[in-house]
C-alpha cells in the first residue's frame, strides 16, 4: 500500500500559511476596492440636484464583470484545475481591478465635484 500513499495528496502539492494569508490579505483588499467603487458608482453626486448618472452605474457594472472573471479564475485555481504558475496572473488581474477601481473613484469625485461648481456659479 505505499506505493499509493503518493497519490493522495494535493495535485499541486500543499500551500503554506504564509501563501494562505497573502490570499486572504489580497481578496479583502480587492473586495473591499469593488464594494466601495461598486456603491459609489450609484451614491455618487446622489444630493436633491443631481440624477443617477448612466455612466458611473456602467463603470461600476463594467468593475463587477471583471471581477467575475478573476473570481472564476480563483476557482479553478482552489479546485486544482489551474496550474500553480497561473497564481501570478490572479495577482496581476486583483492588482489591475485595484487600480481600476482607483481611477474610477477619483472619476466620480472629479465628476462630483465639477458638478457641484457649477450649479454653485450657475453655468
């Protein structure tokens, strides 16, 4: 029987701690990017003058349909379907997402903020 001992473990072998809680540390960060950006994308310029703006509402739907991808890929990743040098990539994409998230958020403040100068000076 030891000869089959081997083929119980792990495909790509076992992660260790410190891989574990990188994981973890990176997901809630790019979690917490897509909520914030995903929430703003409908409260931003949301006062008594200003309507839902088509295009923030579509940047945040478009932020939410990449996640969907690298969600899909961290799926595979954990079933053992994805090779182990594919984890660089899942990296790059949650930093991409990050990064897209910034620029959409300084987007909607910018908006915002033009927007509110002027109604201020009445142009």
């Amino acid at each position: 029987m030891d000869g089959y001992e081997s083929l119980d473990r792990p495909l790509f072998g076992v992660s260790t701690r410190r891989e574990r809680l990188l994981n973890l540390v990176v997901g809630f960060a790019v979690s917490i990017f897509v909520i914030v950006t995903f929430i703003l994308s409908f409260a931003s310029c949301s006062g008594q003058d200003y309507n839902l703006r088509g295009n923030d509402v579509f940047f945040g739907i478009c932020i939410a349909l990449v996640c969907s991808s690298l969600v899909i890929l961290i799926y595979w990743y954990r079933e053992g379907d994805v090779n182990p040098k594919f984890k660089r990539l899942i990296y790059f994409m949650s930093a991409t997402i990050v990064f897209l998230c910034v620029c959409a958020n300084v987007y909607f403040h910018f908006h915002c903020t033009a927007l509110q100068q002027n109604n201020t000076t009445g142009t």
